[in-house]
C-alpha cells in the first residue's frame, strides 16, 4: 500500500508537469471583468466582501483572484509550487492581493483557520483520499456560521464513459476505490487531451455522493443544499439526452453557530 505522503509526493510531480501548460484565464479576463466563480456559485455564497476565504486545490488561482475582486480576504491552497508561481504572478497582474499558500490540503498548518467561506473547485475533491478526515479538518477551521462549498464533477460522470451514440460503460467503480491514471482520458485533467497524460504515477479517487454527504454531516456541519447540474458537454455523441444525466454538482453546508 502506497502512503499517502508518497502519493502527495507523486501527485506533486504529476502537476508540476503539466505546471507549464496550465495558464487558466489569462489576466485580461479579469481586468475587463470576467469571473471564474460561475453564477450558481455567486448566488450560492452570496456576497463576499469582507469575508474570508479559503481556496483549496487553487492551481493557478482563477477562482482565488475572483473572490479577491470581490473584497474578500483571501488564502488559497495547492501542492504544486508552479501553479502556485502562475497564481501569485496573475493576482499581482490584476492587482489584487491573495496569500497562495504551498500545502497539502489534508495536512494543513493550524494557523490556516477562521474561515467564512471554505471552497473546493472541479477536479479537486478526486485528490482527497479520507473524506471523514478532510471534511473534520474543513469543519475545524470554518467560523461558526460559515460555509463550505464543494463544486465538482457529479461522481456518477467520473465511472460513465460515452462509447457512442446513446451508449455508455462503466469504466471506474462508483462505490470508491483508488483510481491510478485514466481509463477515460476524458477524466483526466482537461490540459492532458492536448498534451497527453505524463508518464508519472498519480492517484485519484471517487467518492460517491452518499459518501460525501455523510462525511459532511459526521463532521458537524449542516447540509444547506445539493444541487445537481447537467452538461452536455461532459456526455459526447449523447446529444439530446447528454441534459438527462448529472455532469456536476454544488454542495453547500454551514457550521452551527
């Protein structure tokens, strides 16, 4: 069995890898007023001037600068220095301020805490391997009243695979086992369709939304909503019923105050 500070480290590698051709929005997006927050998740969080923020798995930090933009204060997560280098180098680019902090989001330092809102986005809940443990750490460090957003690809989506019209497989078991690489390189980190997959070990994970939901409430914090969410786009050569599956979802919860 593999430890998971070797699988951090692994996973590590993997990133850093793809660092150099993971750019995200460029700064021209956010100057001329884009947001990489998508409206269901503005609407979900409410305003967040004045309110802070902590951004886990951020890669180069779209989201992170977003929320800065919107006068929240900011601390944002990742493992990979390189993404992280991009972030930093993009917020001062936009002109806002955003502490990019080099940590695994399972071990984070204790001074990481007192947070309003805590927020993962798409294709970073797969790299949590112990959700009962990650969603304990999460809770501990969110202020009473304050919110937990998971936005992510719909787990049902990470084990179908198109294999043509109006017709799937299962490629990965719903029920949570260790994945390691892609047996659907559509799985795979979006970057790697046009670089292909680099040739390091790296290792995911499916949780399923039961197992999620239950690793939330165990940890203390109230459900507020789950919404899933089509996107055609994720079932290819499904065409009209590609809006009939779940592609997404947003999770929301709150510490008791």
């Amino acid at each position: 069995m593999v430890e998971q500070s070797e699988v951090v480290r692994q996973n590590r590698e993997y990133w850093e890898r793809l660092a150099p051709h993971r750019l995200g929005e460029p700064v021209r997006f956010f100057l001329e007023g884009g947001s990489a927050l998508t409206d269901p998740e503005l609407a979900l969080l409410g305003d967040v001037r004045g309110r802070r923020v902590l951004h886990l798995a951020c890669s180069v930090g779209d989201e992170a600068v977003t929320f800065a933009q919107r006068g929240a204060t900011v601390t944002a997560v990742d493992i990979a220095p390189s993404h992280l280098a991009t972030a930093r180098s993009k917020a001062a680019a936009v002109g806002v301020d955003v502490d990019f902090v080099e940590q695994d989001m399972m071990t984070l330092d204790p001074s990481i805490t007192g947070f309003d809102v805590i927020y993962i986005s798409w294709g970073g809940l797969c790299w949590v391997p112990d959700l009962t443990s990650w969603t304990h750490s999460i809770a501990d460090r969110l202020n009473p009243g304050g919110t937990l957003l998971i936005s992510e690809h719909h787990p049902l989506w990470e084990v179908l695979t198109v294999r043509g019209d109006n017709t799937l497989s299962i490629t990965t078991d719903y029920f949570g086992t260790p994945r390691d690489g892609y047996t659907d390189p559509l799985k795979a980190p979006q970057i790697t369709q046009h670089l292909g997959t680099p040739d390091l070990p790296h290792r995911s994970y499916v949780h399923n939304l039961g197992a999620i939901v239950t690793a939330t409430l165990t940890a203390g914090l109230t459900l507020t909503s789950l919404q899933e969410l089509p996107h055609p786009e994720s079932y290819p050569a499904l065409g009209p019923q590609s809006t009939q599956l779940p592609a997404t979802y947003h999770l929301t919860a709150t510490r008791p105050t």
